[in-house]
C-alpha cells in the first residue's frame, strides 16, 4: 500500500515576506507541519450518552482517503494559486531517501512533481533542485577539492538523530547521472524550466557536467555554521554560470523511526499503524521512498504564498489488514 503524507499549504496562516526567513531545519518543519495538518484533519472528542467523552484519537478512517491501494494521510484538497502562473517564482525541491533502489527514480519523479503541479493548479514549476542521498556538502574538504580529483566522497558525519536511520553511503555517479538524464526529460517538456543539484562540490561537478545535456542551473550547499563557502567552488561555479545557493535541509529529511512514530499508534501517533492496544491501524513496516517540497512566491511582492510537503511511503503490503473503506 503506498502512503501519500501532505502538511497542506503551511502558509495558510497568512503570507509570508520572504526577506523574513524561517532558519528552522527542514526535517523539524515538515514532521511539525505534519502533525499540525493531521490534528486540524482529526475530529474533536464527542461526548456520549452517559457523559465520558469518547477515545481521544478517532480512527484514521475517519480523517484519511483510500482510493485503490493508496491512502491520502490526512484527506487533501488542492490549494491553487489565486494569481495567473506568471506572477510566481515556484521553487520544488525532491528529496530522494536512502536505501530505496535507484531504478525508481524516474517514476517517483513524476510523481512528486505531478502532485506539486495539481497542489498549486498549475502546468510547469521554475525550478528543481534534486537531493541524492548520502550526499553532504563538506567545506573543509573544498580546499583540495580541484587538487586530488581522486579523493572518493566523504561519508555523512552529521549525528543528527533525525537526519538518518543509519549510516547512508554516498550514492555513485553513475546512479546519479541516470538519474539526471530523467531530469532533463522534464525540462524537455517543458515542466521545469531550471534544474538544479544539492551539496555538490568541485569534484562532483566537474564528473556530472561532462555527462549533461541539461546542465543544472544551481548549487544549493549546506554550509552548516560557517557560512563561508570555499573560494575553489566559488571560482568554479562562476567559470561554468552555476548559482550557489544555501540551505538548511537535511539529507535524510524523513527517516523511519520518524515516520513510524508519526502514524503510530503511541502518545506522539495519530494511529494510522496498529500497536499499543490499537488493533484497527494497519498493520505492516512502513519505509518512506521520497519527500518533496514546494514553495511558490509572488514574483513582484516577495512573498511566500504557498509552501508545503508531500512524502511518500510504503507499507508492506503482504502484512497489511487494516480494513479498507
């Protein structure tokens, strides 16, 4: 069974300037942004004819949508933007997760961006920016990146206990520049204009460019608390018109522990998994496959209109019985 989470536009509070930035850690916004969307989609406690109030978490039931062997966690309307596509800037970024085989990717693609472009009711996005798992940008490595070409990539040391659920070998370039041509059949089409790579270095660069017919656009790196990125990539990415752009995203931006504890059936879960006396979830090992954010901003204002998170995870399908609707 495929498991399709949403935060929803986590905007809706009202429109954000972008020159007021969160500097919140991707994978904290989006578990919150989870939460926060499956607790607006819950039903309130009722009271029952002799007074006690009913179980404070409703069954997932009644809060999700199944159609066929996919569930909608929580049930979703799309959000379109309310100005013509014209007036925005629309950002996505795709998280691709560890231990997932690489011969996905191309259909995960599509399907991140096909539910970004019904979210926002709109036909094409300006930019994506693709994160390879495994992947970390490390600054003090950039010193000697042009002068040792063969140094293989380095490991994550990032302990973070949200960023993996263990240790995430770097991903080869060959799977990434496969990868890549899926891309660039996108930007042929015409529904990304820009691509766009994540915690890529000189080294990296210099292998990938060679083997582009679409060459991305932008760098976005990670440069953890220094925010000095190293004078090699910066000559570099000017030599070849690549922009440098910096971010707070985690590599591993939603683990299995973290999602597991989010659908449990435990006092942080809203009990779409059975355990802990909740019978009627369904039952089985969720694994998440991809995450994908979105941010649209109104051109002419700077501000953030729209922003917000799918994932997309499966459940063993052989353990599953939890009734369908």
């Amino acid at each position: 069974m495929k498991l399709i989470l949403s935060t929803s536009n986590i905007m809706s509070g009202g429109p954000s300037v972008i020159r007021r930035p969160t500097f919140e850690k991707s994978n904290t916004e989006l578990t919150s942004s989870l939460r926060e969307n499956f607790a607006v989609h819950q039903r309130a406690p009722t009271p029952s004819a002799n007074g006690t109030s009913a179980p404070s978490k409703p069954s997932f039931r009644e809060w999700t949508t199944q159609q066929d062997d996919t569930l909608y966690i929580p049930s979703h309307a799309t959000s379109p933007l309310s100005e013509p596509r014209e007036s925005y800037d629309i950002t996505v970024k795709l998280f691709y997760l560890p231990n997932i085989p690489a011969d996905r990717r191309c259909l995960q693609t599509r399907e991140a961006i096909n539910l970004v472009l019904q979210e926002l009711g709109t036909t094409s996005i300006d930019l994506l920016i693709v994160s390879f798992p495994g992947i970390t940008f490390d600054a003090d490595d950039e010193d000697s990146d042009l002068d040792d070409p063969v140094t293989p990539p380095s490991v994550p040391t990032s302990t973070d206990d949200a960023s993996l659920d263990a240790e995430s070998v770097p991903e080869d370039m060959e799977t990434i520049i496969t990868t890549w041509h899926t891309l660039e059949k996108l930007y042929e089409e015409k529904i990304v204009s820009k691509l766009g790579i994540a915690e890529f270095g000189v080294q990296r660069l210099n292998k990938l460019l060679p083997n582009t017919k679409v060459r991305p656009t932008v760098d976005q790196i990670n440069v953890r608390d220094c925010c000095v990125v190293p004078k090699p990539l910066i000559l570099y990415a000017k030599q070849e018109g690549i922009e440098l752009l910096t971010h707070n995203d985690c590599t591993n931006v939603l683990p299995r522990g973290t999602l597991r504890e989010i659908l449990g059936s435990g006092e942080k879960g809203v009990g779409v998994l059975a355990g802990e006396g909740n019978n009627k979830g369904l039952k089985g090992d969720v694994e998440p496959q991809w995450v994908v954010k979105y941010t649209a901003v109104v051109k002419d204002r700077g501000v953030v209109e729209s922003k917000g998170y799918f994932a997309v995870a499966e459940l063993n399908k052989e353990q599953v019985h939890g009734a369908r609707r």
